[in-house]
C-alpha cells in the first residue's frame, strides 16, 4: 500500500521511508507542508503520515485543508508534540491517530496498516477471503491450507485486492498503490503481477472485467 510521509528532518524523514519500505509500503516523501498538499490533490494514498512543525505551512493546516475537501484518507500524526493539549488538537482537526516521537518503527507500521484495515472496513489484522488467508503484518499468504510464497509486489497487488473485496479496481488503482515517485512503472506491470498469482493460487480466483479491472470476489468459487 502507498503512503505519504510529510517529515522535515531529513535524517528522520529518510529513516521512516527507509523503514516503512521494509516494512512492505510504497513511500513518497513530502519535506513541507505546501509539498503535502500538492501531493494529496495530485496522488492517491492509503495512509499519510504527518508531522505538526513543517515549513511553508503546517501540518495542522494541511490536515484542516484535506478535510474541508471531504478526503476521508486517514492520517497519523507524528510529531514531538506529547501535552493532551496537542493531542486534543490534532484529533479535533481530524487526525485519525496519533504518536509522540521518539517511536518505535515496527508500532509506526502497525499503526498504519490497523488505519488501512478500519478505512477500508476490515476490522480482523488477518485477512480471510474464501480459501485465501493473507496476513498483512508477517507478508504471509496461504491458499487452500498451503502457504504461497510472493515477490513484495505480488504481495501488494492481491493486498490492494483483497482489502477492497467486492468491489473492481482499475490498473491505475492498482498502480497508485504498488508504486512510489521515482519508480520505473512498466506499462503491463498489473498484468503481469496478476498472471502470476493466478498461476501460484487459482486461475480464476482473480477476475478480469473487461475494460475495467481486476475483482477479488468476497466469496470466491474455484
């Protein structure tokens, strides 16, 4: 899944992406708050993690400014801030969580994917569709009672999928979370992902709607 990092410390800003890369996300990295902003209008996320103290404007103004437009993307607050004050603050703003640095990188990216899991309406960490149990947390995939072993961005392709369950996504959705700013984007990329899992899990558990996308149903039939 793709996230927008709004940091201006390099050295932490760097660490985070660092991090959440390993830990599975596409990361794009905004060092000010004006740059933020242009991305969220330019560039779909799953999750944005925003800090408070950001030059040109705030982080407090940018998430005032997402909300007023009616974008429900949820956003994780990250900052040297810790009074209730702060805290009070920013979730009346519309934060969806909240926490104080210095932190822990394997709780950031807990966080996030328990953010992703409530956006999207899936409350269980463990994804369970049909045969098919995807964890997101240990990148663990079984199907049929055996475990299957993924690339990361075949990974992230059925995680794109199985989180939206029911409903078709188009190869730029799939794209805008499978890809960071500076990655090369092959032109039949989806494609191939796709082609692959259904070779390692079930030829028609992932369905092509032409001129569309691609559907996970929620009760797949294979």
């Amino acid at each position: 899944m793709r996230v927008l990092v709004v940091e201006d410390d390099a050295l932490l800003g760097d660490a985070i992406q660092v991090g959440l890369r390993q830990a599975g996300f596409a990361v794009d990295w905004a060092r000010d708050g004006a740059a933020a902003e242009h991305a969220l209008g330019a560039e779909s996320y799953a999750v944005v993690v925003l800090d408070l103290g950001l030059p040109r404007l705030s982080g407090l103004d940018v998430l005032k400014r997402l909300r007023r437009r009616g974008k429900t993307i949820p956003v994780l607050i990250l900052t040297a801030r810790d009074t209730v004050d702060d805290r009070i603050q920013g979730l009346d703003s519309g934060a969806d969580d909240y926490l104080v640095k210095p932190f822990d990188m394997g709780e950031l990216a807990a966080r996030l994917r328990a953010l992703v899991r409530r956006a999207s309406g899936t409350p269980s960490a463990v994804l369970h569709i049909g045969e098919l149990t995807l964890d997101p947390a240990a990148h663990r995939v079984s199907f049929r009672g055996g475990d299957i072993t993924l690339s990361p961005k075949e990974f992230a392709v059925l995680h794109a999928l199985a989180l939206n369950a029911g409903r078709v996504l188009t190869r730029t959705q799939i794209e805008q979370q499978l890809y960071a700013w500076g990655e090369e984007i092959e032109s039949n990329a989806v494609e191939v992902h796709v082609h692959h899992l259904r070779r390692k899990l079930a030829p028609t558990l992932i369905q092509t709607v032409r001129g569309v996308g691609y559907l996970l149903p929620r009760e797949p039939h294979n």
